[in-house]
C-alpha cells in the first residue's frame, strides 16, 4: 500500500448564484479596488492508503459522491498525487 | 490594462486543529474508507484588472490581507494568470 495526497476542489455549479462571493467582491469593489466575478469554493486535503493511482482514484471518487459534493449543486475536481 | 485571473487559496495555519476536517474524516472513516489528515481550505477566485502581473499582484495582496486571511489563524497562496 502507498501513501496517496489528495486534494478534492468543490466549486458551486457556475450557472448558480454564489452569495459568500458576491459579498467578498462588493467589499473589495467598497475598498476601491474594482474586481469581478468573485467565486468561493472548497479543497478538502487528506491521505489515503492504496495500492495504485487507480485504486485512490476509485476510493476518492466514491468519498466525494458520498460526502463531499452534491450534484445538484456542485462540480468537483479531484488531484491525487504519490 | 489586462484581465488577470486570480486564485487565492486561504488555510488554516498547519499547527491548529482543524474541527470541519477532523469531522470529515471521522465520517469517511466510519464509511470504511481510511483516510487521515483531513484538512478544509477555502479558495476565492476573481477576476482583477491591472497593467502587469506584478500590479495585479499588488493589489491582490491587499486584498487578501484586508479581507480574507487573518494572520493569526491562516496561510495563503496567490495565483495569478493573464
């Protein structure tokens, strides 16, 4: 068994309203500093034991339906690294 | 000026405990599946307008430092790319 880092990124679905960035982007635009567009998403980072890329890959995909992400909601993107 | 895209990534700092982590962990454990070191971090993405990389860097920093990292409790990454 290896040792695999992980790093899952979840974003809101891009079509969906982000209010947590939307407030984020009103008060630096308050600040005076004009930026746009501003999204907030998630990385989970953890270890997790397997015996090939494959294997992880198949673990953390089931990790990410089960908890991490929402389909309805949510797109994902997955790293894993030995 | 150009469009820059930025991605800055907010942790909390290594040495403190990290309670959403731990509870992700601890429900992905229960699952059957062995993970460990599970941390949560929070990327905000935006868009910024600025003559050069080194300006939109600039700015970015000050953003980050007025509203989205807190020293005591976090660590940063910036990404910039035109």
């Amino acid at each position: 068994m290896k040792e695999f880092k992980v790093a899952v990124k979840i974003s809101l679905r891009p079509e969906l309203f982000d209010p947590e960035g939307k407030t984020i982007e009103r008060a630096i635009n308050r600040l005076g500093i004009g930026v746009q567009d501003a999204r907030v998403s998630k990385v989970v980072e953890f270890k997790i034991h397997a015996s090939n890329q494959g294997e992880a890959r198949k673990k953390v995909e089931e990790i990410v339906k089960k908890f991490l992400a929402n389909p309805v909601l949510h797109t994902y993107t997955i790293q894993i690294e030995e």
